[in-house]
C-alpha cells in the first residue's frame, strides 16, 4: 500500500491519495502557484516513489535523464488534466503533452510475476514505470473517472484527485494535509471572532 504522509522537510513519505496513479506522481510538485516545492529533487527520490507507488520492488539504476523524463511526463500528465478535453485551437504546449503521453503509453509496463508460495514480484525500469504511468493517465482521460477530476479547495493546494466520495462533494488532496489545514484556519477565525 502506497504510503500516505509527506516527503518534505525531513518526512520520508510521498502522498498518495489522489485516487490515480498518474495524479499522484503530478502531485510531487507542490504549490504550483505560489512557493513550488520539487519533491523529487534526485533519483534517490524517484527510487523512492517509485517502492512507495508500489510499481516495481527495487528499482534498478535511476540517473538524472531518469529523474528528467520522470519530470517531464509529469508536467505532461499535469498540463493535459488541466486542459482536457483538448481545443481546437489548444496550444503547442497542450499538444506537446499530449505527444509526451502518448509516446510513453506505448512504453512496456512492470512485469509481475508470482513465486509458489504467493508472492508477487514487480520488475523493470523506468521505462515500465513511464509506461504505466502514461496508461493511467491514457485510461482516465479517455474514461468515465476523468469527470471526477478535481483541484484541492486549498486555494494554495494544485493537487488533483478523483473525487470517488459517494456524495462527489469532496473538496480536500486529503484530510491530514489540507483538509486538517481548513479545520485548523476555520476554528482560530471562530475563536478570534468569539474574543
């Protein structure tokens, strides 16, 4: 299960709680419109998104051109959410994501694999991690999901998630982030206002 805390400032964990595996990797750039924080900032960091995504159990070697084109579907998968369904007149750099995506959708996925005794075994590189996340986000642009899509009501918060809530009235990345901020904010303005 892929882990649920943060991974900045000293936090080892990447978020994952947009409900797709394409937004969650969209989701290691925070903040997009105000303080940007990078969240993989090395292929250490990827390596480590990577177990915690649950998509291959021991990533084989990751360099900086990994760490670069991990970024660049990234942006790419980012770019196309936010825009989708594509203009006519939609841009080049619209255009261009959506080229980035495609080509890294016909990449091979992860092979699993079961031993006799049950366990599973997640092989490849990032070439497999490319191609499943590039089919995810292929899957749910092209699927009924996508008129879930949400941002974060966090008006500082870029993070997008699919809104699987019963009601589709979920307005948070998730409670323990900005969800538990809101809460915070919303009491100390009562509290203020009780004074």
């Amino acid at each position: 299960m892929p882990g649920t805390g943060w991974h900045h400032e000293g936090v080892d964990d990447f978020v994952f709680v947009s409900g797709r595996l394409s937004l969650d990797l969209a989701g290691t750039l925070l903040w997009r419109r105000s303080r940007r924080t990078e969240l993989l900032r090395s292929p250490d960091d990827l390596r480590r998104w990577i177990r915690q995504a649950a998509l291959l159990d021991a990533p084989g070697p990751l360099d900086a051109r990994a760490l670069t084109r991990t970024c660049r579907l990234r942006e790419a998968v980012y770019t196309l959410v936010r825009s989708w369904p594509l203009a006519p007149d939609a841009d080049s750099e619209v255009r261009d994501a959506l080229a980035v995506v495609n080509e890294a959708a016909r990449l091979p996925l992860p092979r699993h694999q079961l031993d006799e005794q049950g366990h599973l075994t997640r092989t490849g590189d990032v070439d497999e991690v490319l191609g499943a996340v590039a089919r995810d986000a292929v899957d749910l642009l092209g699927g009924a999901d996508f008129a879930r899509v949400r941002e974060c009501s966090n008006e500082d918060c870029t993070r997008l998630f699919v809104d699987l809530s019963r009601s589709a009235t979920r307005r948070w990345c998730g409670m323990a982030e900005c969800g538990n901020r809101h809460k915070v904010a919303t009491y100390r303005k009562r509290q203020q206002a009780a004074r």
